[in-house]
C-alpha cells in the first residue's frame, strides 16, 4: 500500500493520525488528476458547485461561486487561488480516491476539495480543526508547516478567512505530482504554488463536542414537545417570604426538579441517534432522486445491464453491528435514516458501506438475499445508489 509508504495502517494510525505530519513520496504516483485548472474553472461557473476565489495582492480577497467567466479571464499572472469543495460529488474519479482512505470510517469522512493556483498562490499560513492529507497533482508546491499558536490574537485582524499573521516555519517541504502530506488538526501550514498546480484535499472532521451535545439535547426537546401538552412550572402551595430578592430553597428545589425530568437514553437509542446525526444530509442539501421509482426486479435487471453499482456522494452510508451481543439485529444507517438489517443480509451492507463502486461481479451474489434486494432498491429509490448511465 504506497499510500502510506512503508507504514501499515495501524502503524499510521498508532503514530501518526491526530499526532504529527507525515510526507509520503509517490504516495499516489499512480493516481492521474482528471481534470484541468480550465475544467475546475468551468466548474466554478456551475450553480451547484461550491467554489471560492482567493486573492492575495493587492490585498486579501475572499470571493464566493458561482462566478461568471468575466470575473475569472481578467485574473493575474500571479498571487491566486481557486477552490472547488465538494468535488467529488461530479467527478467520479475522485470519489473514488476516498477509497484508499478506507482505513477511517465513514462517518469521520468530510470531503474532496480540489484546488489551482498559478505561481505564489496561497491561502495563507493557517491551521485547520480537521484532518486533512494534501496530495499533488500537476505542478509543484511548497509547504511549510509550525505548530505555533494559531488563536484569534495571532490572526491578520479584519479578514474574512484566518491567515496568520506572523508565520515562523519550522519544515518545509516541496511536493511534486503524486507526493501526500498528511497534517493533523492545529498545525499551521502554509503551501504556496512554484508554479501553475493542482493540489487535492482529503478531509476528515469531527464533531465539536458543543455541536453534539446541541444536537442531541435539541432532538430530546423536540420529542418532548411533540409528546406533551406544554406545560409550566407551578407553586400552588407557595409559602410567603420575608424578602422578595430571595430564591427560596423550595423553588431551587422544583426548578432542579423539572431540569432532571429530562429524559436519560439508554445505549441503542444513543447509538440510534448518532448513527442518524452523522449520515444526515446537510441542511441544503439534498439526495438526487432517480427519474423513476423502480421495483425489485426491474432494479435487478438494470444492475445487470449496466453492470455496476455506484453510492452516490450526496449520501452516507455507516452501519452499527454490536459484536459484544450478538443477538443483537445489525442497524444501517443511511443519508439520516436507520434500516433495521439481519445477519444474512451483513455482507452485502458491508459492500454498500464499503466501496463506491461495485462490479457486476460483486454485487450480483447478494441480489439472490430478497431481503437485501429489497432494501437495494429503497436506497435506489431514495436517490442514495444510482447507475452508470444516471
């Protein structure tokens, strides 16, 4: 696996993963970038595709797709960048670069962003939440990297992106085509185009731990208000106070009361919940839904005519198998929906929520599982599997 040169990746994950940087050469000698800087122009102009324009002379300039060709011919020689995120949602190719990451789950997984800058483009020396390994395409880039403080006071003041303002290197590197650079959160780095390139990002996120406890708490308070007539707090039997200013124990009393009455999930349905939460389509996103509803059967014989399978990139696939109780029935979890699944069914999740694509060959002995069949075709439907031809 020259992914991650001579590392297993347990190793990589053991030493390296959320710990400290890794450049791997020829990482992806093999990999053959699929598009141009003037296709990733295109793609700028498209209503559906998320892309930003960074400028560093005559002073940083941050602007948001989609554009018009007029605002990208008159740009200079020098001294900017071009970012397309997202990109694997319209070029095959690079969803399934994913694949090589198969070692991460699914869930951790955020996006492919494809970018270009003629020479000394850059976005700045900055440091990011996420993890992230920046493969090179055509053209060479210079990274460097410093793990000094990165918080608001060190910040370039009054910018719209976080661009430090007094960059101490302490490594640096030069990537050629093929070349990885795998960086984990908090690290400053700055790459700076030698001359016309294209550098591909693979990003994996993590929730913030306030986004989850939000979420969660958001979720219960919803059930709550959907399951009961809204009530009040009450004090029927209130006794009179010398002083108006205090908060008597008795209140203190009820209000802790009410606040403990929220109620406590048990593990399935906290993991039922998280299996939702981290699938779910983004708000303002949505799943590309087939022309036609299909049957069982028809679904069947156009799998066998186009012979493959794809998982579309608008949706997430993870599943939760409890090895510690066994009787337990499998969950897939699917663009924010559960599917309940049995053990004869297991092997086929596993290539759903395994590969991206999948061969005639592959997907064809599991097509004979009804069950499974079945649930093929409500994922088809749903817009979360498509064909070839679509």
């Amino acid at each position: 696996m020259k992914l991650l040169g001579d590392l297993t990746p347990q190793q990589f994950l053991s030493e390296y993963w959320q710990q400290k940087p890794l450049l791997v050469r020829g990482a992806v000698a093999d990999f053959k970038c699929p598009v141009t800087p003037e296709e990733l122009g295109g793609l700028a102009l498209e209503e559906d595709v998320e892309s930003r324009l960074l400028q560093e002379q005559p002073e940083w300039q941050l602007r948001n797709g989609p554009f018009k060709e007029e605002d990208l011919t008159p740009l200079p020689d020098t001294h900017w960048s071009l970012l397309i995120q997202e990109i694997n949602k319209h070029i095959p190719e690079f969803a399934l670069l994913q694949d090589r990451f198969n070692f991460l789950p699914n869930w951790r997984l955020d996006d492919v962003m494809v970018s270009f800058a003629p020479e000394h483009g850059t976005v700045g020396p900055h440091a990011d939440n996420y993890d992230v390994f920046l493969i090179q395409g055509p053209g060479r880039r210079r990274w460097q990297i410093s793990h000094q403080p990165c918080g608001e006071e060190q910040l370039i003041p009054n910018l719209p992106l976080r661009v430090l303002k007094d960059f101490k290197p302490e490594q640096e590197w030069v990537l050629e085509q093929g070349d990885m650079l795998y960086l984990p959160p908090g690290v400053v780095h700055n790459g700076v185009a030698l001359e016309d390139c294209i550098t591909i990002s693979v990003g994996f996120r993590a929730p913030s731990k306030v986004d989850l406890i939000s979420r969660h708490f958001a979720e219960i308070l919803a059930q709550m208000a959907d399951s009961n007539e809204e009530s009040f707090y009450e004090d029927s039997q209130r006794t009179l106070q010398l002083n108006p200013g205090e908060i008597a124990p008795a209140d203190l009393n009820a209000i802790r009361t009410i606040l403990r009455e929220i109620p406590q999930q048990s593990d399935d349905e906290l993991n039922h919940w998280f299996g939702c939460y981290t699938t779910a389509v983004p708000p303002g996103h949505y799943l590309p839904e087939p022309e036609q509803t299909l049957s069982g059967e028809a679904l069947k014989q156009k799998i066998n005519n186009a012979g493959s399978l794809w998982r579309s990139e608008y949706a997430r696939f993870s599943y939760i198998d409890s090895a510690a109780n066994p009787t337990d029935e499998p969950v897939l979890f699917v663009a924010g929906e559960a599917f309940a699944i049995n053990r004869e069914m297991m092997e086929g999740v596993k290539l759903l929520c395994g590969q991206r694509l999948m061969m005639l060959e592959e997907i064809e002995p599991h097509l004979g599982n009804n069950d499974l069949l079945q649930l093929i075709t409500e994922l088809y439907n749903l817009g979360a599997l498509y064909l070839d031809d679509e």
